[in-house]
C-alpha cells in the first residue's frame, strides 16, 4: 500500500476530532493511539516525498526539518519519543502527558500535513 498525503489529512483531522470530544479515560486512550497513527504516518509520507533512503525516523525528521516541512526538529523528535512511550508501556500519568502532547502537537501536524500537500 502507498502512502499519501490523503492518508495523513485524515489521520490529522480524526485526531482532531477526537481532541474536540468530551475528555474521559477512553476518549484520553484513543487521542493517544491516534496521535501514534499521526507520528508514523507524518514520517514515512514525509519520507516518500523526499525520496530518502533511510527508514530511520529520527533522521527522517532532520531532513524534514533541512526540506522546510518543519519548523522545530526538536519537538518533532519529542513526538517520537512520546510516541515510543506511549506504544511501550502503559501508566495513567504517561497516558495523561502524551495526551496533553498531542493536544498542543496538533497545530504541528496540520502544518506538516498542509506543507507536504503543497508539495
């Protein structure tokens, strides 16, 4: 299957739908899972578009950030990171701060998703 930039405007605007609910823990767990979609999907588009050879995420997101897709390769590494965590282990207080994450990353991920459509 391909991946497209289609793809990744839909997993943004899920995400943010889900952001817009009505918090409780289920509706907190799926923001989480769809923010993890979010990551994987924002790096490997980003990847085909580029043309890299690498299938490293964290140097995807560097030369995301030479290609201007980003602006802040710092907290987009933060992203994997938390996105790590979250799909390796589960507490309630790690669920509570990678939610509070993908909250505020979300402007991030509509600007990526808009950069890499206009590409």
């Amino acid at each position: 299957m391909s991946i497209t930039t289609e793809e990744l405007e839909k997993a943004v605007q899920k995400l943010e739908d889900a952001l817009m609910q009505e918090k409780n823990e289920y509706l907190r767990d799926s923001v989480i899972q769809r923010f993890e979609f979010c990551i994987e999907l924002s790096w490997k588009t980003a990847k085909k578009i580029m043309g890299s050879s690498s299938s490293a995420p964290k140097i995807i997101v560097r030369e995301m950030a030479q290609n201007g897709f980003i602006r802040d390769a710092e907290l987009w590494l933060k992203s994997i990171d938390m996105k790590n965590l979250s799909s390796h282990t589960y507490k309630e207080d790690l669920a509570e701060t990678v939610y509070e994450f993908a909250k505020n990353f979300l402007t991030e991920l509509k600007q990526l998703s808009g950069n890499l459509k206009s590409k």
